[in-house]
C-alpha cells in the first residue's frame, strides 16, 4: 500500500556485538543479526577460537570479527565493545549474552560461586552496557538486547543465585530504558526457557528431568531451539521494535502464564 510504512526487521547497515557468541544461544544470536543484514562482532572469552563462527557469517556477505572479552575482567569488557566499535565502524547493537549458572543447592552456595555469578550476570552486563552506550548516545541510536530467563520469574531448585541475577537483569533492562531513551537507546531484554544447547545438554540428558521439563512448558510442551530466542533478539534490535523498551519478552513455550 502506499504510504504505509510496514514493519521492518531489516538490519543492513547495522552494527552488533554479542558476548559469548561462541556457541549456543550467542551462536545462533550472532547468526540470525548477520542473516538479518549487520556486521557482527563476536565478544568470546578467547578470541582466537572464533574462526569458524566468522567464516559463517563471512559467507553471509557480512562482515564478523573476534574480539577478546573474558566477562569477569572489567578491562577486557570494555576494551572488546571499543573494538568492536572500532572495527566496525561504529556500535548500533549490543546483545547482552555472557551467563553462567551452577548449580547447587541454596545451602551449599559458596562465596566464590556466589561472587563469579554477579560478577559474569550482572556486573558484565552492566559494564558492557555502559561501554555501548557511551558510542550508542554519540550516534544518538542504539539497540541494547539483555539475555534474560524465565528464571527471573519462576523459581528452579538449586539455582537460586542464578535465578536472582535473571530477575535483576530483567530489572535493569526497564532501568536503564528510562535513562537512556532520550538518547535514541532502546533496552530490552529476551527471557527464555530451557533451549537445546551445550549449555543444557548435560541436564536434559536425563529422561526424568527432560519429561518434567516439557510438561512445565505448559502451552507447546517441548524444549526451544537456539533461534527461537535469536528471532525474539532479531525483533528487538530491528526498526519493527522502535517503540519497544523496558520491556521482557518471554520465549518460553507458555511456561510462565501456567
């Protein structure tokens, strides 16, 4: 029609960084961005490992660079999303993926385990989101995506501290919308559930878990695929979401509203 300006989840032209982009969510995250037309860097706690994923989004007809970004060395953080900016050219989108989660019971928590899941989940996100947004209010533009979870919201036995640091992320993503909207940012952040991926191999290798898993999944009963959550990640940082911010979206297969 004439005159209408459509949806648009076109991305050509754009820039985006995405911390641990070397497998799994961040994987498919990094993909889906290039599939949908950015530039893409790669933040990997060992950048010497990201050839393979560079040459798949090179083949893409984008470009992809590695950058060194270990998420516990605040140096790293910020040095890998000036570089990336650099390498780039500028920094339009940041894709908050770096998180870790052990597993324990509440009263077997150790400081150290307690300290290394802020310091990766939130204080990583945090300062890396910083970081983007000093280029993103220079360009006046930017798109800053968090990787939350339906942990955030619902409670899941010996991963209480992990848990704590999903809600806070969904949290600070409506934070720092408020803060940082007058600038041309927008900051959402994508909560998933149990997604098929290295990550969760281990624990959905067990029939059991896996079965009570999928019948928790109260809507689609079964596990998500890596880009189901980079399609919600894709929306996010597109031209279709220019009035979204602050806001939680769930990838969670109807687990939540059960």
């Amino acid at each position: 029609m004439p005159g209408v300006d459509f949806p648009s989840f076109d991305l050509t032209g754009r820039t985006a960084l995405v911390t641990a982009a070397g497998r799994g969510l961040g994987r498919a995250c990094a993909l889906a961005l290039a599939h949908a037309g950015a530039d893409v860097a790669l933040g990997l706690r060992d950048a010497t490992t990201g050839g393979d994923l560079v040459a798949e989004i090179e083949a893409l007809g984008r470009q992809a660079h590695a950058v060194q970004m270990d998420m516990t060395d605040l140096d790293q953080v910020r040095a890998g999303v000036d570089e990336a900016a650099r390498r780039l050219g500028r920094l339009d989108i940041l894709v908050n993926n770096a998180g870790i989660a052990p597993v324990n019971l509440a009263e077997a928590v150790t400081e150290a385990d307690f300290d290394r899941t802020l310091q990766v989940n939130l204080k990583g996100t945090f300062f890396a989101s910083q970081a983007a947004f000093a280029h993103m209010r220079e360009a006046g533009y930017g798109r800053i995506v968090m990787m939350g979870s339906q942990a955030g919201t619902v409670a899941l036995p010996t991963e209480s501290v992990y848990c704590m640091t999903k809600a806070a992320v969904s949290h600070l993503a409506s934070c720092l919308a408020v803060e940082w909207g007058a600038h041309g940012v927008t900051v959402n952040c994508v909560a998933p559930t149990f997604i098929r991926t290295p990550g969760t191999e281990p624990a959905l290798s067990d029939p059991e878990f896996e079965a009570d898993v999928v019948e928790r999944i109260a809507a689609l009963h079964r596990i998500g695929e890596p880009m189901e959550v980079a399609g919600a990640v894709v929306y996010l940082a597109s031209p279709a979401a220019s009035l979204v911010t602050g806001h939680t979206l769930f990838v969670d297969g109807g687990w939540t509203v059960r």
